[in-house]
C-alpha cells in the first residue's frame, strides 16, 4: 500500500466532510460517510485513510471540540467549496500523514481545524433560522414524528372506519335486508344506464337522445377512472374483519343470500358482534366504491343538464345507494365517500370540459335578458361553409351596407364575402368537407374552428349571428349563441322535409329566424313554433328572366300548356 507521504500535492490541503451520527448525550462516533471522505483525495490517500485510522482522528477531534448530537453547525461569509453551509464537521487534513497519529497525541483545536472565513456556531444560536435544518426545530428528539406514530394514525382511522360501517351494517328493521339487498342495485351501470334512457326519453323529450348519450360518455369516463383506483390501492373489503366463513345463513325474497360474519376484533364486537353481508361476497378492490361513484356521477350529470332549481334532489338516489352498500357490507364508509367524490367530480369535469360542443347546460336567453346592445357600431357575425353560401352571403351583406355603411361584419367566409367587406377569421374552405371519413380525418381542425367561433361570441359579442347553410355546424353554435343572448337568423334552412326531420323541434330554441328557399317547407317550421319566412330562392337572384310567365316558356319549348311538366 502506497503510505500517504506519496500522496499528491493537491491532497494536502483537501476539505474532507465528516458527517457524523452520534449518540445523544456521548462524544462517541457511530459512523460518518465514508463517501464524503474520499472526494477530493487521490486514490492512495482513500486508501491510507483506512476505517479504523479515520474513526480514530474523528475521535481526536471530538476531544477538543463540541460533543453533540452534530458536532457543530457552521456559517460562512463566503462560498465554500464543499458547502460549509451544511451540518456537519469540515475537517482540514494539512497532513495526510496526521491521520496516523494516535489517539492520544495532542491534535490542533477543532476551531482552528476550520478554514478562514468559516466559524463554528453553536446549534441552539440559529434554530429559528430559515435555511437550517429541520432536526434543530425540536429540542425533544423524542417528539419528533416516526413512520411508526404514522401507523398508529392509520390504524386508527381505519379501526374508526370499521366501527362506522358496524354502526350502520347491524340495522336490522323489517324488510331491511330486502330495501338494501336489492336497492343497491340501482348503482349498477348496466341498471342505471337504462333508467336514465327511459326518464330523459318521458323527461327531455327534445334533447333526447343527444342528453343521454352526453350524460352516458361522462358516467363512462367516471367509471372508468374509479376502477383505476380500485386496482392501484388495492384495498380489502370489510370481510376482513371477520373469520372468513358465514355462522348463520338465509335467502330473502328473491334468492339473494342473506349471511352473518363473525367479528374477529373484541372492541368492534362490542359494536356489532358479526358482519352482515347481503349479496355475493369479494374480498378486494374495496376503494373506491364503484356503485357509489356511478350513482353519484349520473346525479352529478342530471344535476349540470336540468334547468330547474329542483335538481339537487338527484342526490337523494344517490345517497341511497351509498347507504346499501354499507348495509350490504360491501364497502367502509371512506369508500363510498371517496366513490361519491370521484363520480361526481369527474361527471362534472367531463361535462363542463365539452359544454360548446353539446350545450346541455346552455339554455336559451332572451336578448331582453342579455341587456341593452352596446352603443356604436351594428357587428354582424356570419359563418359560410361552400362557395354558394359565401355568394349568398354576399350579397346579404351588400344590402346590410346599403342600408347602414358603418356595419361591423366578421366571420368565417370565402373571397366573396371578404370582397364585400367580411373580417375574415378563418377561411371557409375548412369547412367545405364532404363524407363521413372525411369528416372524421378533419375533425380536429374541425374542433378548433368551432372553439374559436365560440371565443369570437366572447369576445366580439355580436348583435346578431347570421348562418348560411352548414347546417350541422351552425345548429352547434346557434345553441351557445342563444346562450348569450345573441340572436340568430339562419339563411337557406336545411331540407329536413327530405331527411332527418326529428331535427325541427330541436330548433325552436336556437334559431330566431329560419329562411327557407322554397314556400312548401314553412309549414314544416311553424307546426313546431320555429319563426320561418320564405323570401324566395337566392339562386334566382342571379339568372335573367327570359319569359314572361309559364305558357311564354311552354310555347318557346314547343310543351303541351295541358300536361305535366318533369324537370
């Protein structure tokens, strides 16, 4: 071994960090980072400093300094190279051969051991600093918390959650077993989701069945999540609690098993003496409560989509379903809080994070309730999708200017409309998409374009919204225009007397006024109270009349003027 007098030069004057853990009340060292000690040093100097060699400079040096349970805490008026800010000893070896000497030898003082700039402070002098260390807070190490006192807190919330679940699971009333056994069904998803289907289809006929799948997606996405937590926690169910095998057993009326568990715990069987449980028995996945978190969530939905001041009492089935699943033994009480918590927070993030796109919480407001139009200007918003409709377009807002030159339009147009004045926001052909895949590959930019149609009604605050053709995109933004108050009149109505017609009675809260191209479809707009007015068809607009009347056409064409005419 290569002796420390053919160390190099450089380590001569190393800063060796010795950590120390002492015993409190002793000047005896239990062991210091041997790690700390090597940086710095070449390597025949770590290895001349053997274990033994440095415990005994250790202890030397404990001999003329402070004996703590740290030795030392230091402050620094400038920047040490090895942070004397730190707890612990700085050490200066000015001779690598000094740690040879024996235990008894006369060694410098421990504050001249210190390099110049740093001063050894006492640890009681600076215990409300900011930037010490924690331990020197408490000046009873005693009174410091453990993992161990950590336990005991979890031992007794759990043993204070068992004995909420006994409470609640030993009501034994007349037809009890029964209410709970099968009431806790209706937090099955299956169950639940068919119940919904039928009260929104008797309930919210118009918004059937758009409403229920919104409110089906966001119970989903709930769902899911509470099976995420189930399989990463991981926790027993309250069968634990007893020796495994049912005392005593029954059916109730139906067929379902009705068994007695006996407690294992003598001060939770001074609560209830056995466990009942109504149902088929499992033993894991006990947090959080799924049919508790599927209650909760659909009242959540239910909740965010009525437009009463009544819909809070959606809480009430739910709540009753948490209740069944302690009578049921099926869950401790912070399961089906959490369960509670979990589906209806993500009910209502999923809801509320899609509201421009299905509007379930976006009623109607009457322009009156929106407030007085701000003074100046009259802002005119439009949304075009196809080149006809920007030409039709276009020549509606040619005649708003006749009529008052110092109109304010902005929107989604083609050049035609920009040509006549339109603040292009974004171009029209974007929009211009046909065929279902199309759709699909576009909906994305598609999305993109309705939200920053949505942030323009924010923003700009229209006095009124003109949509032309287009129609499934503008049905979506008519609904969040009538939301604020704007008005809409929509240009060119869509042929729902050819196809899809259940989508008229869906219009009578988002459109002001429908204009229709041909007289015969009016009637299909006022038998569900859609305004609607016929002022002709704009293609005519742009053709020269040739004939007079029809038997001027008939007798150019050589046509009988007696029979029909297929075009």
């Amino acid at each position: 071994m290569m002796s420390p007098q053919h160390s190099s030069g450089r380590d001569s004057r190393a800063w060796v960090r010795i950590s120390l853990r002492m015993r409190p009340g002793t000047g005896t060292g239990e062991s210091f980072s041997s790690a700390s000690t090597r940086r710095g040093l070449s390597a025949s100097t770590r290895r001349a400093l053997s274990a033994s060699t440095r415990r005994r400079t250790v202890r030397s040096l404990l001999s003329n300094g402070p004996t703590r349970s740290r030795v030392g805490h230091f402050a620094s008026s400038r920047r040490c190279p090895m942070g004397a800010r730190k707890a612990g000893v700085y050490a200066r070896l000015a001779d690598p051969a000094s740690a040879h000497r024996p235990a008894g030898a006369s060694l410098p003082k421990f504050d001249e051991c210190l390099p110049s700039g740093i001063r050894a402070v006492d640890p009681d002098a600076i215990s409300n600093a900011s930037d010490g260390p924690d331990w020197h807070r408490s000046k009873d190490p005693a009174k410091l918390p453990t993992r161990k006192d950590a336990a005991v807190t979890i031992d007794r919330l759990a043993h204070l959650d068992a004995h909420l679940l006994l409470l609640v699971n030993r009501i034994d009333l007349p037809g009890w077993g029964v209410v709970m056994g099968y009431g806790t069904d209706l937090g099955h998803q299956l169950l639940l989701t068919l119940l919904i289907a039928m009260g929104l289809r008797l309930l919210d006929r118009r918004r059937f069945p758009k409403n229920f799948a919104v409110i089906s997606l966001a119970i989903l996405f709930g769902g899911l999540v509470t099976v995420g937590f189930k399989h990463a926690i991981d926790r027993s169910r309250p069968l634990e609690l007893t020796h495994g095998r049912p005392v005593e057993k029954r059916e109730l009326l139906g067929g379902r098993l009705d068994r007695q568990f006996k407690v294992i715990d003598p001060e939770l069987a001074q609560v209830a003496p056995t466990l009942r449980i109504l149902g088929p028995t499992r033993r894991k996945h006990s947090f959080p409560s799924g049919h508790t978190a599927v209650a909760f969530g659909c009242a959540a939905a239910l909740i965010y989509a009525s437009r009463s001041r009544r819909g809070w009492l959606w809480l009430l089935p739910a709540g009753f379903v948490g209740i069944t699943r302690l009578a049921c033994g099926a869950h401790y009480p912070t399961d089906v809080v959490a369960g509670a918590l979990i589906g209806s927070a993500c009910s209502l993030f999923a809801l509320r994070s899609t509201e421009s796109l299905h509007g379930l919480a976006s009623p109607p407001l009457a322009p009156a309730e929106r407030g007085a139009r701000r003074p100046g200007r009259l802002r005119v918003m439009m949304i075009v999708g196809e080149d006809s409709a920007d030409v039709y377009g276009a020549r509606l807002l040619n005649q708003l200017k006749q009529m008052d030159p110092e109109i304010e339009a902005f929107g989604i147009g083609g050049p035609e409309l920009q040509r006549a004045g339109l603040a292009i926001e974004t171009d029209a052909h974007r929009l211009a998409i046909v065929g279902f895949t199309d759709v699909v590959r576009a909906l994305p930019s598609l999305l993109r374009i309705y939200r920053r149609a949505c942030a323009l009604l924010d923003a700009r605050s229209p006095d009124v919204l003109v949509c032309i053709d287009l129609p499934d995109f503008n049905f979506m933004l008519a609904l969040q225009a009538r939301a604020r108050g704007i008005p809409v009149l929509f240009d060119i109505g869509p042929q729902v007397w050819a196809w899809r017609s259940g989508r008229i009675p869906k219009l009578a809260d988002r459109i002001s006024k429908m204009i229709v191209a041909f007289p015969f479809e009016m009637p299909y707009y006022e038998r569900h109270d859609v305004p609607v007015a016929f002022h002709g068809h704009p293609l005519l607009e742009g053709l020269e009349r040739r004939f007079a009347d029809r038997a001027a056409a008939r007798s150019h064409f050589g046509l009988d003027p007696e029979r029909p005419v297929c075009v």
